[in-house]
C-alpha cells in the first residue's frame, strides 16, 4: 500500500539569486560573455512570491507572500479574504520549513523539558523575477508555418 507523505524538512531559500554560475557560458570557461551580461542584471533574480502550504499530504490550506511590484518593498499575506503586511525578516522561521523547539511536561521529571516538533508549514513554489529582460526583434523572420488552405 503506498502512502502520502509531505515532507517537512528545512529548505532556505534566498532573497537575492545569482544564476550566472548555472550558464552554460559559466560552466565552458567563457567568463566574458557572463562578465557582458553580469553588469545589466541578466542572471540575477529577486524573490517576488512565496506560496506556503499548511497541514498534511492530505489535507492542509495554502496561502501566499507577494512583493509589491513597480519599486515598492511591501510584502503581503494573502490568506482567503484577508491581506495582510508581511515582515520579509520573518521567512527563516516562518517559511523554510524545518523543526521548532517548544517545551512540554515530562511526567519522569515533574518539570517542562525542551521538545522538537516539525512544522506544519513550508514553502511550497517561490517565484522569482528577473533584474533584466532582454527582448529580440524577430518580426524580420518569416512565418514558418505553412498558409492555411483555401
């Protein structure tokens, strides 16, 4: 019998993300040609959303982070009907899945002892934007598709 499992482990992830040492340019040895393109923004990234799930394999709820776009460095909690502020400091703990440490009562000792738990919660799918978007002209390309028939 197979069974669902979510897992919960620990998975931080970055505000800010450099992609350059994942190009293929970077990997052949060709560092000038990632040197060109480094400079506009080209390969790096900023985290703009966060979608989070909450509960099991086979139930939970899923909410989302967002950064204000245009400029603005506001993040807000979507939750259902409610939008919230969101403090982007808060993503470590909040975020990243992992384990917390609360305390609970140990009957052996009579006394409240340390107690490792995993969250509920973690980062789901992270959407990234790019600094820098370079667009082609290709309106001097033929269609390559043959004409409808008439």
């Amino acid at each position: 019998m197979m069974r669902k499992v979510k897992v919960n482990d620990c998975c931080e992830f970055p505000l800010e993300l450099d992609m350059s040492v994942y190009t293929r340019e970077y990997i052949e040895g060709r560092t000038e040609d990632v040197a060109a393109r480094q400079g506009t923004g080209y390969y790096r990234f900023h985290l703009k959303g966060v979608l989070v799930h909450t509960g099991t394999a086979d139930s939970g709820h899923y909410y989302s982070f967002v950064k204000e776009r245009h400029g603005g460095e506001e993040w807000f909690c979507f939750n259902d009907g409610a939008v919230t502020p969101f403090d982007p400091s808060t993503l470590p703990s909040t975020r990243f899945g992992g384990t917390k440490v609360g305390h609970k009562f140990d009957p052996l000792s009579q006394k409240m002892v340390p107690n490792e738990t995993p969250k509920q919660y973690s980062a789901y799918l992270l959407i990234y934007e790019r600094d820098h978007v370079e667009f082609r002209d290709e309106s001097h390309k033929k269609n390559s598709r043959p004409a409808a028939a008439s």
